[in-house]
C-alpha cells in the first residue's frame, strides 16, 4: 500500500483511539444537575466507538498495515471543568475528526476501489461511519 494508505490507517486509528479515551473520562468525571444522563449518552458513545476500533484494526492488518502503541496513548489533554456542557463539547469535537477522517479515508478506498484489499476497509468504514454519525447526532441533540 502507499503513503497516503499509511497516513489515513494512523489518523482513523488515532482519531477512534482519542474519542474513545475522551468519551470515557467525561463519562467518569462528569458532574452537575445533568449527570446520570449524560453519564449514560457518555457509556454509549464510549462502548459504540470501542466495538469499531478491533473490525477496523483487523482489516487494516490484512492490507499490510501495523499499527503502533504510540496512536493508542490518548490525546494527553486535562480538563478544565468537569460540566456537562464542556464535556460535552470536547467528546463532540473529537468525534468529529474522526467523523472527518472517516470521510477522507472512505474518499481513498473509492479512489482505490480496484484494489480489493481495500473492499473490507471501505466496507468497515462505512459501517463506522454510521456509527460515529449516530453518536455525533446524540451529542449535538444533547448540547442544543
């Protein structure tokens, strides 16, 4: 596979990876009136994105692709409050790269169709995809 193979594999993996990690610290350190409900919207979020991450990994495995302990260490951030609100504004602006990459990614496997190691790729993103718009409906619904 190519550079632009690599780079995209690393980004969707790292940008899954961090909204993961952020979806689960706001889950555990959220606090407020609104609390039990966004600590369930959180639980979801978290579990949803977390199922993806090993269908992914496995299908990039197949198209020679290894990936790296270092996209897996989370986005190092600390949070400045633990309101519901900013959470979850900071889980929503993550889940949106990767919403973002996933576009990107999914423009390649199109591009490179003919490719047939990339069909379970292509067809693994989509089904993120829909996932990760789900969740991302959830958090705007939740935020407005």
């Amino acid at each position: 596979m190519n550079e632009e193979f690599q780079v995209l594999s690393n980004k969707v993996i790292k940008y899954l990876n961090d909204s993961i990690v952020v979806a689960r610290m706001a889950h555990w350190c959220v606090e407020g009136s609104n609390f039990y409900e966004f600590h369930l919207m959180t639980d979801r979020i978290y579990n949803d994105l977390a199922d993806q991450m090993d269908p992914l990994v496995e299908q990039l495995r197949a198209c020679g692709f290894m990936p790296k302990f270092e996209l897996l260490k989370g986005p190092g951030i600390e949070f400045d409050h633990n309101d519901c609100h900013y959470l979850g504004e900071l889980v929503l602006d993550y889940v949106m790269a990767l919403s973002s990459t996933i576009s990107m990614y999914s423009a390649f496997t199109t591009k490179y169709g003919h490719d047939p190691r990339l069909v379970g790729v292509g067809n693994q993103l989509q089904s993120m995809a829909s996932v990760v718009l789900t969740d991302q409906y959830l958090l705007q619904s939740y935020l407005a």
